[in-house]
C-alpha cells in the first residue's frame, strides 16, 4: 500500500534552518525497523515529464535516425495520462509522476488563455510534484501563483522568493513516503530568469540561485528527516545540471531530475555526486526511472526513456474530452490556416534551421532592414508537408513557433557592435564552461551570413561575416530588427546594448509573419549556411562537453 506523507513547509520552519547542525552524526533507520526488511526487493517508479510547453494533442515530433532526420507523430496530454494510467498499474502504490515546468507556455492555447486551460487538465493527470519553470512567469506572478495552486498537486522551489518580504513563493522540498522508503525532492528553477524572459515577465518575484540554502536543505532532508533517496528537481538546462552532478554542493543528492533545455537523455548521466535525467519536452516523452531497494536500502535502477505514441497509448477520454472543452473558445481562431509550406519547418539545431528562417525572412521582408534577428528558441513543434502536397500552417502553428507575439524594434549598429554582440551570443551557446551557457541555442538571422569557430576562445570564435553579399564592415552602420523585450532599455536590441535611431513599429512579429505567408506562400524554407562552424556540421544538434550523450 502507497503511504504519501506531503510535507508543507511554513515560513517559521524555513528559517530556522540555519541552526542545524549539519556536523551532527545521525544514523540510518535500521533495515530490521523497515516494512521491507525480508529481503525481497522494493521496487519504487518515479515517472517524469517536462516543457511540455501547452502542448495539449499529438504533434510531429523530430528525430534522428541513422544520420538523418525523420518525423513521427508523438505527444498529447490524454495519450500521456494513457500511459500514467499503465505505469501505475505495472507499479500500484509504488510510483511518483513529477513534472520539471514550463507547463503553462508555448502554444496558442495557453498564450490566449494566459494559462488558464492547463489547471483542471494537469489537476486530473495525476502527478505528485510539480516545479515551476523559466516560462512559469510569462504572464506574470499572480496568473503564476493562481495556475500553479489550480493544480491541486505539491509545487515545489527552494529558489523563488516574493520580492520585498523575501518569502518563498512555494515549498522548498516534498517528502513522499512509500512503504517505509522517504523520498525527498527539493524544487530548483533558473536563477536567471529575469534575463532569459521579458524582465517585466518576473516583476515582484526574486531568484536565488545554487548557495548555501540549497545545501542546507540537501543537509536537512539526509541528515534530520532522514530521506533514503534525495532526488533535485531542476529547470537549469542539461549543461548546468551536468555541472552540478559534479559539483560538492550536490554531495547529498542522488539524482538530478533535469528539466529546460528539451534534451532526451535516454541513458542517466552519471555525474560524480549523482546521476541526471531530461526526459525530452512537448509531451512526446516519459522520463521512467525504477529504484530497486533491498532492506531499505538502494541497491540499483533502471531508466529508460518513453516515446508518447498515441497508436500505443489511446487517448484517455476523460483528458480527452477536458481538452476539447478548454480549446473550444480558441479553436476557430488558432486552426484558421495562414498559408502553406513545401518544406518540413523545424527546430532542434543549434545553429541554423527552417523554421527561423522563415521567420527571419518575414521579419527582413516586412521592415526593409539590412539584418533580422530572432531568438534561438528551442520549442516549436515541427510543420510536415506531405509528398507533392504542401502543409498548412495555422496560427496554432505561429504561435508554437513564436509564442510571445510582441511589437517589432528596428535600430541601427555599426560592424563592431554586431560583432562584438554576436560573439557573445556565441558564448552563450557554445561555452565550454557549463555555467557560462544561457538556455537557448545560437540566435537565427536573415541578411547576414556568420563563418565560426564553437571551439575558439570566447571573442575570437568569428572568422568572418557578410552583410547582403558583401563583407562587414566595423565602422559602417547597419540596420536591425528584433522583437521589442518590455522592460529593457529602449536602445536595448535583442540584447545588443547602445541601438541607434531605435522605432518600435505598429506591427508584431505574428503580423509580420502573416503578411509575409500571405504575399508568399507557398514557402520553401531550407538550411543555407547563414551561419556555419566546420566543427559542428551541416545538421548541428546538442552536445554536452564531456559526455557521451547524443541527442536522437
């Protein structure tokens, strides 16, 4: 029988957490004091989803396979309830469902609704532990907190604090016990979420990011509430939760359920404190880890991670029938189709792809400017055509692509701003110090052609760069567009500080690409080497520095 103990922390326990004594030997509760102490082996499920995005039906998914790329159909909310269902039931009273964030962002669903379909649906699938992630605060903190406690399921973070009074927005951990066996889990969402999103997005809530409170919480869970097996839940990107299973500050944790950067680790990473998961993202896979306990104690696991198909996995009816009902109101809006493509748009490389270059090509053709920028997002599901037919693309489909549909800026920058942005922007993609990446992948553009090296030390990974054919020049200015980030300076580009001559235009950047797929469809979007590295190849997907992960 599955015994749940659900732990809320108040504020009074929290601070007075600083007074343990972490130096205090405390000893193992004895297997002879255990339910299981005949020597049979316990078997205990945790299953994990995460940046599912608002992703809500089956979805073409992108794999690798043999050196090339193919598309499957994946995903969906009911097809994933489905699959919970079965798992439980392999697993009664002994399996835990854990979701790692970004529930609440990513589709045109959730961007009309501002969140607001996802509650009752997430409040019926059955998870145990939910943490906020990076997109959490897209529609601000209280739509955040109202969502999230509509879930009815424990939301856990150790790092998010009301501004001004410095209280936790949510629990720090959650213990669950079952069958004798605690287990704790201690939320953990991307300290830099203020600059990854719109800083006005997290207005009022303040990040911490891995300090001392989070080894004071490791210490308290193994140390005084005695936990077996210590999992943090992070949203921190694989690099950095790599870097973290290697870091003394996660000596008490035994794995690292990681969350953010969309990564299907199909094999833990086994790190020299613990060992990291990412179960992939949109709902189109499971994260399945089993530990084995005998007398209490660990004493191996198994992992694997659970493709979400829906010939496999029928769709449940009632998430099925929840999901019509909250799409309804949005429905006729978001499947008006906008226009066609010949092409598969997709994401997942880091360098270059079609579906932003698109985007960029609309945003170019629409403001006349030398250079269009976009944002190296990692979410958008891929358009598939048909042999001899072209695909439709509705504005389901652009909002998937393009999720915040914000006014576009233009300015202007001389060569050497560009170059010396740009480089960093590099830098924030292709570091080899894992600390020093920042969540996305390289930014997309259209009018300039990048030749580089990822290898290179920061600031002098460029080789060269053409504008419109010709070779940049640093002293001759250039201009740009990108999408307006409310709450940075007006002369602020993309993150390019120092814009010149800067305009915000009447028109966003779904409009742009609406007017764009309306004068040109059908389109036909392909790579064309805007941006290359002879190291990282034509088809550049993730790597992790010193792993062996591969991303398919």
């Amino acid at each position: 029988m599955k015994m749940i103990h659900r732990f809320k922390l108040n504020i009074l326990v929290f601070l007075s957490l600083p007074v343990i004594l972490v130096n205090c030997k405390t000893e193992k509760v004895k297997a002879t004091d255990r339910p299981n102490s005949s020597g049979d082996t316990l078997s205990i499920t945790i299953l994990q989803t995460a940046d599912i995005h608002g992703q809500l039906d089956p979805h073409p998914e992108l794999f690798r396979e043999d050196g090339k790329i193919v598309f499957r159909e994946r995903g969906g909310l009911a097809h994933v309830k489905t699959l919970f269902a079965e798992e439980r039931k392999k697993s009664p009273g002994r399996t835990l469902i854990v979701d790692g964030g970004d529930l609440i962002q990513g589709s045109g669903y959730t961007a009309l609704s501002q969140g607001k379909v996802m509650p009752e649906i997430i409040k019926n699938m059955g998870y145990d532990i939910i943490i906020p992630g990076n997109w959490e605060v897209v529609y601000g903190k209280e739509v955040m907190m109202e969502i999230m406690q509509g879930y009815d399921t424990e939301v856990i973070a150790q790092n998010m604090v009301h501004k001004g009074s410095m209280d936790l927005l949510f629990p720090p951990y959650s213990i669950q016990e079952i069958e004798g066996i605690r287990l704790g889990f201690i939320g953990i969402n991307d300290p830099d979420v203020p600059v990854r999103q719109n800083p006005i997005f997290s207005k009022g809530i303040g990040f911490s990011g891995l300090t001392d409170d989070l080894k004071k919480h490791m210490e308290h869970l193994k140390l005084q509430e005695r936990v077996d097996v210590l999992f943090l839940v992070t949203h921190l990107g694989i690099f950095k939760q790599v870097e973290l299973a290697n870091n003394p500050l996660a000596a008490q944790a035994d794995y690292i359920l990681g969350n953010d950067t969309h990564e299907r680790v199909r094999k833990p990473i086994t790190g020299k404190y613990a060992k990291v998961t990412e179960p992939g993202a949109f709902g189109s896979f499971v994260g399945k880890l089993i530990l084995h306990f005998v007398n209490g104690e660990l004493v191996g696991d198994d992992y694997e991670l659970l493709d979400v198909d829906p010939e496999l996995y029928p769709a449940d009816p009632g998430i099925q029938d929840l999901i019509n009902r909250k799409k309804a109101p949005y429905k006729d809006s978001l499947e008006t189709v906008i226009g066609y493509t010949k092409t598969p748009l997709y994401r997942y490389l880091t360098v270059e792809n079609p579906m932003d270059n698109m985007i960029t090509n609309a945003a170019r053709w629409k403001t006349g400017v030398d250079i269009a920028i976009s944002n190296g997002f990692r979410f958008g599901n891929p358009i598939v055509p048909e042999p001899d037919k072209p695909a439709p693309i509705t504005r389901a489909n652009l909002w998937n692509l393009l999720p915040v549909n914000e006014k576009i800026k233009t300015g202007k920058a001389t060569g050497i701003q560009i170059k010396n942005w740009l480089e960093q922007e590099m830098h924030n993609a292709f570091s080899q110090k894992p600390t020093e990446r920042f969540g996305g992948w390289l930014v997309r553009f259209s009018g300039m052609n990048v030749v580089f090296n990822s290898q290179n030390k920061k600031g002098h990974r460029i080789e060269r760069i053409t504008v419109n054919g010709r070779p940049m020049q640093d002293d001759v200015y250039y201009t740009l567009s990108a999408c307006l980030r409310p709450g940075d300076p007006i002369d602020n580009l993309c993150r390019m500080p120092d814009v010149k001559d800067v305009e915000v235009k009447d028109y966003t950047i779904h409009e742009a690409v609406e007017d764009y797929l309306k004068e040109m469809s059908p389109v036909s979007p392909k790579l064309e080497g805007r941006a290359y590295c002879e190291y990282l190849g034509t088809e550049s997907f993730s790597t992790v520095p010193e792993t062996n992960y591969e991303f398919h």
